[in-house]
C-alpha cells in the first residue's frame, strides 16, 4: 500500500513539475509581449510628441507668413 501511494505521490509531482515549467514558459512569452508592447508605446508616444512640435512649429510659420502679409498690407 505505502509503495502505492508512493508512486502515485511521484507521479502527481512529476506531472505538476511538468505543468510548472510549461507555466513558466507561457509566463516568460507573456512578459516578452508585454516589453514589446511597451517598447511600442514609447516609440509611439515619441512619434506623437514629435509630429505635434512638428505641426505647432509649421502652424507657427505660417501664422508668421500670414502677419507679415498683413503687416505689408497695411502698409499699402
């Protein structure tokens, strides 16, 4: 009886070992998705940040050119 339960104590810790390390690796995959994803936001949010400094400045330019026409139109 003892070598039994025994056996089925080695077995039940064998398959769980095996379930642990299967976890650990989905645990892993996840984490690599989750720095990708990260990553992404980052540059993303550079991406962002320099198309919005690129359009300020553009609108900027030309609300300049605009002023100066007026500027030279009134002095006409």
């Amino acid at each position: 009886m003892c070598v039994l339960v025994v056996k089925a104590m080695t077995e039940m810790n064998r398959k769980l070992e095996e379930e642990r390390q299967m976890l650990l690796m989905q645990l892993q995959t996840l984490m690599n998705q989750l720095q990708q994803l990260l990553t992404e936001l980052i540059n993303s949010k550079d991406t962002y940040a320099n198309e919005q400094k690129t359009y300020l400045l553009v609108v900027t330019v030309i609300i300049s050119v605009i002023g100066n026409q007026l500027i030279f139109l009134v002095k006409l």
